[in-house]
C-alpha cells in the first residue's frame, strides 16, 4: 500500500486531468523564451495528483526555477497532506523529438525539502514518509537522505524534463510512474496540463 499509494501518487496515471487534449504550442516559443522565463506559473485550480489533489506553483527568475507543490485528499485542499520544494538554475536544451513545439529542459535540484500537512499515521505510511524524520507542520530538508520517492541531492540532482509555452501556459513533461527521471533517458514523452502565469 505504501509503495504503491506514493508511486501512483508520482505518476501520470493519477492525473485525473491528464496530458492529453488539444494544446496549441507556440509555434514561435524557441529556446531564448523559455531560458528566460521571469514570474509565477500557478495550477489554475487543484489537479488529480497522488491519489488526491494538488498544486503546483512554479517560480522563475534569471535562469533559475523553483517549485512548491501541495498535496491534499480533498479537491477544496482542505484535508492537506504535505508540501514539497525544490529549486536550483534549469537549462533549456534541444528541441524535442518526441513532442514537437516542446523543448528538452534540465532542472537542477540544489536543494529538496518536505513539510509534513497531516498528523495521520496511516497516511504518512501510506506515502512512505514514516522514516523521514518529520513533524507536522515543520519543514524538513531532505536533500542529503531522501524521503520517500524522492533521492538525496547527491544521488539525483537533475530532473530531465520537457518544457513549452502554449496559449494556456506552460506546460510540463508526464512524470513516469517511478518519478525517475534522473537521467535523459527517462525524459517524459507527453506534457500535462499547463500551469498559468500568475
């Protein structure tokens, strides 16, 4: 339940709203654009994530990038689980060939935190948090040990992901269902849904 509960919650298969649909990419959104993003892009409202819901808001700034994602079990966010952050320079790489309009980008994780929302023993067994060290409410730097799915730093810094610009935002690649993607060859193949500038 644990193993499995936590990877559903990390891959697509758990995005009720999923990847697909029509999306018009700009056509004219290169590489120097989305090096150069500046701002928020926001979740526009709770998305199907962990088996629950959660959101997503992303920060850029001078070729850096930052993420707070919250999770909950209620689409109101109001049974709250946990939060997880993570920030560090990306660099925005080929084209892609899989997705055409995206382009490959890599995002560095210098550093990964937790914040643990919910003070239910079952459900902090049930994302596999139990032997992470936290406490409700306190924020927990896990980048040295891990914590759950998510490797320490030194284990797995780069997150290999896609990254385009549409008429709706800016969209994301499709985590695989191990949420590896520590390497180039697990770089997702599809987009989710769009995060809206802010």
């Amino acid at each position: 339940m644990m193993k499995s509960l936590f990877t559903c919650a990390l891959s697509a298969t758990c995005l009720l709203a999923g990847a697909h649909g029509a999306m018009a990419l700009k056509p004219n959104a290169g590489r120097a654009e989305l090096q150069s993003l500046n701002g928020a892009y926001e979740s526009p409202a709770p998305e199907a994530w962990y088996g629950g819901y959660g959101t997503r808001s992303f920060h850029f700034h001078d070729g850096a990038w930052s993420l707070v994602f919250t999770h909950a079990l209620d689409p109101e966010m109001k049974m709250q689980t946990f939060r997880f952050r993570t920030e560090g320079p990306y660099r925005i790489e080929e084209a892609s060939t899989t997705v055409p309009g995206a382009f490959e980008a890599l995002f560095f994780e210098d550093v990964k935190y937790v914040t643990l929302l919910t003070a239910d023993p079952a459900v902090v067994e049930a994302f596999g948090m139990a032997g992470c060290g936290l406490k409700t409410g306190v924020e927990v730097d896990i980048s040295a040990t891990g914590c759950a799915a998510w490797k320490p730093v030194s284990v797995c810094r780069e997150d290999h992901d896609l990254l385009a610009l549409s008429t709706d935002g800016l969209h994301f690649g499709v985590r695989p269902e191990d949420n590896d993607m520590c390497t180039a060859e697990r770089r997702p193949t599809a987009l989710l849904p769009a995060v809206v500038k802010q």
